[in-house]
C-alpha cells in the first residue's frame, strides 16, 4: 500500500513508519517539527538525543535497504496537504497532533496552538481527501480521554440509546479532562461529519497512554529509537516511573493514585495501524476502536515498575504529590476493546521483563537525565 503519515517524527509516528516500510509498504512521512520545537522552549527534551527526519530515514535505509520519504511542512497549509493527497495513498494515519494534555493547559497561547493545530491539519486531510483521494482510507489517532471516566461502561465509539419507548445510536457521550483531550473529540466530531455527509472512509483509535521504546525496527540502532521523554510536558506515565526508578527519584504518582486508564505497549501501537490499514472502513463509515490491551491504575503501575526495579537492584519509592490536574482520583473504569482484538491484534502485556529490559534501556542513559524535567510544572487551574 501507499501510505502517508502525518506527524512522522512523533513517539508513534517515526516508529510507525519503520515498521510499514520495513513491511513493504510505500511510505512517505510529513512533520514541521513541532514537537521538537515546544521540546526546546519548554525545556522539555527527550532522553534520548533523536537524529532529524531526513537523517533517520538515511539511517534505516542503510539497515534495511528499504526507504522512508521525508516531507519537512505544516499540515495546516492545505497546499502542502492537497499536494500529497493529489499522490492518491491507499491511507493517511494522521497523528500530527500537539499531543501533550499538560502543554495545552499552560494558558491562552498554548491552547489556541493547540486547538488551531490539531483542528487545522484535521479539517485539511479531510477536504485533500475529499477533493483528491475519495477513496483514501484516514486512520486518525484519537485518544481515550475523549471519553472521560464515565460511571458506565465505556463502548467502542457509539451507544444504544433507548428513550421514551424508542432507540438510536449514537457516538459515546465524550467529557475531555484538558483542551488537548477536547482537540481529539472536536476532530472526531469533523470526521463524523464528512464521513455522514461526503463519504469520507476513517478509523478512528481511541488509544490509551502508550509505553515503551522497543520495536523490531528501532532495535537496529540506537538512532533509530523513538523520542522517549520522560518530562512533566510529553513523557507518558510509564516512562516518566521508569525514568525516576532509575534517577532514583520517588515515583510521582499525582493525588491518591485511584486514575485508572488502558494502556498499550508501543509495539502494539504499529499492529493496530496495521490491522487498522488491512482493514478499511467502509465508504461514508466512521469506525472507532478503542486502542488498549490492559488497564491499570496509577498506584498499580508504580507498584509494578517498584518490583521491576527490585529485580535489577534499584530501590523504588513511591511517594504521592499533589495532583496537578482535575481529575477523578478514584473512578469505575471498564472499558470494551475487542475490535483491534477481532481483527488480529496479539498483545505484548507489561510483564516484569518488559518493565526491566526497559530499566536496562534508561540506564544506559543515566547520565543524561535531568531531574529538573520530572517534576509537574503545569498545574490546571479551577
Ligand atoms: N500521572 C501520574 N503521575 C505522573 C504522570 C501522570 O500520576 O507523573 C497520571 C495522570 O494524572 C493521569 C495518568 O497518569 O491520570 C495518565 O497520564 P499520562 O500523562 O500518561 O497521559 P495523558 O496526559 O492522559 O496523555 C497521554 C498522551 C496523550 C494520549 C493519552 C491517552 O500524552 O497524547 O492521548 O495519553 S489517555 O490518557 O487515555 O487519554
């Protein structure tokens, strides 16, 4: 297939677009680097030191003989978009989002980026499909913060309503806990839209907190890994606790530690893409599958990266701060995922081993760990 990722330098999109082409895809990455560029004014830089785009993908050539097309632009100039649609993909997976919930949260400037980002580049793919590519299947990485925690179960994407004696169905009630979060649930309000009106063909991932930095491809070389942070602004629970096992910082766990949420591993993040691109939607269909393969709580997580650091000797604590966010900190929490499940997806779950092949990782980069970036600088305010 011809597949076209938006957002290619992120933590998903770099190793999402390895591992299509390493598969024999033809695949052409786009970014403005944006992330590297919040990263930079924010402090807020990854661990690990992440050659650019153009560099990379010369890099995996030389490992693989397969190649990866690099574009440098904005999603939001729908020039450049109508462009690369005009090159007819089989699929766009659209992650060029600004995906951090405490960035969009920091005061006006960061959320209208964010809110002007993340809607621009949406509402852009979907009128350079429709206007080039009609038949191009969008696989958009959504979030399951759309949902919120309601005290229900959380369906895949739609609910059967019964009311006063008649039924419908309909998206699932959505209650995003930061404007980021809201981004995700207006973007899937646009693609319901078009998908109802013009036809557009989408699936949408409502992906829980992603971990890990481990996949086939980046295992090749060390500048091959993904932008792993482990900041308060971009790093994701799991890797900020590995990283504070291994500086020997308590783990901070915001407020009572109750949060739950699904959580995936970053492997299988590029088989739900995969299965998500074997598998279109239909013409005019708006498919949602909820993207996880376990749910933890935030305390179960710290507990469990505490034994995995008593396994390569490093002693854990845990210590709870208060919680920069407004959130609930004990909640219901059931969640139905069996979409990906159906269509082929095998979990990689987080196992002692998976958590201390990790440590291992980190610690071979110990010495570059600033502990300035772990604690929250981002506070939600009422
Ligand atoms: N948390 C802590 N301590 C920390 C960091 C986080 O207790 O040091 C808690 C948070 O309060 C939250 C939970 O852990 O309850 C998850 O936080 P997170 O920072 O890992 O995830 P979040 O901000 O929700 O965002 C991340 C990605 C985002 C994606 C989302 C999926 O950055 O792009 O959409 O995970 S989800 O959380 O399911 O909405």
């Amino acid at each position: 297939m011809k597949i076209l990722i938006l957002g290619g330098d992120g933590y998903l999109g770099w190793p999402t677009a390895m591992h299509l082409a390493a598969k024999g895809h033809e695949v052409t990455v786009v970014d403005n680097y944006m992330r590297r560029e919040i990263a930079r004014r924010t402090r807020s830089e990854a661990l690990i030191r992440t050659p650019n785009l153009h560099d990379r993908a010369e890099l995996f050539a030389e490992k693989t003989g397969k190649s990866i097309e690099v574009v440098i632009g904005d999603c939001c100039d729908y020039r450049l978009m109508s462009r690369l649609l005009a090159d007819k993909p089989d699929a766009v997976v659209h992650y060029a989002e600004q995906p951090s919930a405490p960035y969009s949260m920091i005061g006006y400037d960061q959320a209208r980026q964010t809110l002007d980002n993340n809607l621009g580049a949406t509402f852009n793919l979907i009128w350079a499909v429709m206007e080039n590519a009609p038949e191009c299947h969008i696989i958009k990485l959504g979030t399951m913060g759309e949902y919120g925690t309601p005290n229900i179960d959380i369906e895949e994407g739609w609910i059967d309503i019964e009311h006063k004696g008649r039924k419908g169905r309909f998206l699932y009630p959505r209650a995003a806990g930061s404007l980021y979060h809201t981004t995700k649930v207006l973007d899937t309000d646009l693609l319901h839209f078009y998908a109802r009106i013009h036809g557009i063909r989408v699936t949408d991932l409502m992906q829980g907190p992603v971990y890990g930095l481990s996949t086939d491809e980046s295992d090749l070389d060390e500048g091959l890994l993904p932008n792993f942070h482990y900041d308060d602004i971009f790093g994701t629970v799991v890797n900020r606790f590995l990283v504070q096992a291994v500086a020997g910082v308590p783990l901070t766990v915001y407020g009572k530690g109750g949060q739950k949420r699904g959580y995936l591993n970053l492997k299988d993040t590029l088989q739900c893409i995969e299965l998500a691109a074997a598998h279109p939607a239909g013409q005019g269909e708006l498919r949602i599958m909820n993207q996880l393969t376990e749910t933890f709580s935030v305390n179960q997580l710290a507990e469990k990266v505490q034994a995995a650091g008593k396994q390569v000797g490093l002693k854990v604590e845990i210590e709870p701060i208060d919680n920069p966010r407004k959130e609930a900190e004990d909640h219901y929490y059931n969640v139905v995922h069996s979409g990906l499940l159906e269509l082929g997806l095998k979990p990689h779950l987080m196992t002692e081993e998976v958590l201390v092949q990790m440590l291992n990782t980190v610690a071979q980069h110990k010495a570059a760990i600033d502990e300035q970036k772990i604690f929250p600088r981002v506070r939600w305010r009422s």
